[in-house]
C-alpha cells in the first residue's frame, strides 16, 4: 500500500462514566477530524498533540481510506 493514499485522520480518546450505583464505563470521545494523505498523518497528529500538551498523553489517532470500485 502505498503512503499517499488519501483518507481521514481522526484524533479521539477514551472517557470513563459514571452510570450509578458505582458503575462505570469508558466511552470513546473523538476530539478532532482531518482530511490529510497517510504520508502526513505523523506530522498532522504531532501538531495536534503539541497545541493540545495537557490532553497529548490521553490521545489516540486512527487513519482510515475507503476504496470505491
């Protein structure tokens, strides 16, 4: 596979919540969505993450394409 394939790059993390009785559970959250090519994807997340320091440690990217036939 080649790195230039265009996709989207998306930038989200992991919350826990209440739900009572002292039950709890985690809810991914997505903070941020891009439209970048895979080659780009490290650069995108790194700036992301560097104007976001107190969340940086919390956050998690996926990249995903689809292929139309």
């Amino acid at each position: 596979m080649s790195n230039d394939v265009f996709g989207q790059l998306t930038v989200f993390m992991f919350v826990t919540l209440p739900m009572g009785e002292g039950r709890f559970r985690d809810k991914r959250v997505t903070l941020a969505t891009m439209h970048c090519r895979r080659s780009d994807c490290d650069e995108n997340f790194e700036a992301f993450k560097a104007r976001n320091e107190r969340i940086a440690p919390l956050a998690i990217a996926e990249f995903s394409f689809r292929e139309m036939l």
